[in-house]
C-alpha cells in the first residue's frame, strides 16, 4: 500500500511537471490568448551559453502547406512584423498582409506532377532569447516553423579604399 501511494505521487508530480515545462516560461502568462480568427504559436528555444546566444539568431517563417507545380518560386503575400506588448516590454510577433499565393509564370512539363510544398511570406530574423519565448499571432490555416542561424567564428576585416 505504502509503495503505490508513494508511485501514485510521483506519477502526479511527473503530470503536473510535465504540464508545466510543455507551458514553457513562466513569462506566457503575459501573453494573451488568441483573438477569434487568429491561433496562437509559441516557440520555447533552449538555453545556450551567453556567447553562443549572442551569436544566433532565429529565422521565423509563416505559411502553409500547398501543392505547387514544382517549377515556379511561390510565396505568399504575407510578412511577421514585431508588436509591443504593452506594460511589459515584451515583444510578440504578427503575420500580417495577404494569404494570396503569388508565382512566377513560367510553363511547367506537361504531365508534371505537382508537389506539395511549404509555401511562405516574408520570413522574419529576430535575436535568440531562452529567457523568454518567441510568440507568434497567426490567421487560423498558418503555420509557423523556425530555424537557428549562427555566426561564423570568422571575422573578416573591410579594406579601405
């Protein structure tokens, strides 16, 4: 009896854990929730030693997945712009503009198949923080992926001229 009280415990403290670091930062909670229309994305990047922070970056893409002919570059008419979040001197990402696809023209084979592909606006580069997360507002139907950039150890010096 005493063991299954004792593993009935840790099971719950391991939920309520596992609740809370899916949660992510604490700073969440300043976030609101998303407007009618809108879902809301969060991204909990880990934490790095401080000169490795400094020298990432986070590239934030926003689109969707559609069948394209394979040839022509599509993207949509869509970018991420920074907002202020207001009392708390956060910053919280938009997707703004038009989910219209735009293409180049050029004529595919005939009889290509098409391929489905993700398909996005004007991405977004922003400064890597594990301190706190990266939120973005999007139109219901979007997705939002990530990559990390990092600096080259190289520094090269300009010439004068």
């Amino acid at each position: 009896m005493k063991k299954t009280v004792m593993m009935l415990g840790v099971l719950g403290f391991l939920v309520v854990f596992g609740s809370v670091s899916c949660a992510g930062h604490g700073q969440l909670k300043a976030f609101p929730d998303a407007m009618e229309g809108m879902e809301r994305f969060v991204i909990v990047l880990p934490e790095k030693a401080k000169g490795e922070e400094e020298a990432s970056m986070v590239e934030l893409m926003a689109g969707k997945v559609m069948m394209t002919d394979g040839v022509n570059l599509v993207r949509l008419g869509s970018a991420i712009e920074p907002r202020p979040l207001t009392g708390w001197g956060y910053t919280y990402y938009e997707v703004t503009g038009s989910s219209v696809m735009m293409s180049t023209m050029m004529a595919a084979p005939e009889g290509a198949p098409q391929v489905e592909a993700f398909v996005m606006g004007t991405p977004l580069k922003v400064r890597y923080n594990s301190k706190l997360p990266i939120v973005v507002y999007a139109p219901e139907g979007y997705e939002i992926r990530y990559r990390i950039w990092k600096a080259s150890e190289t520094v090269s010096a300009a010439e004068k001229k």
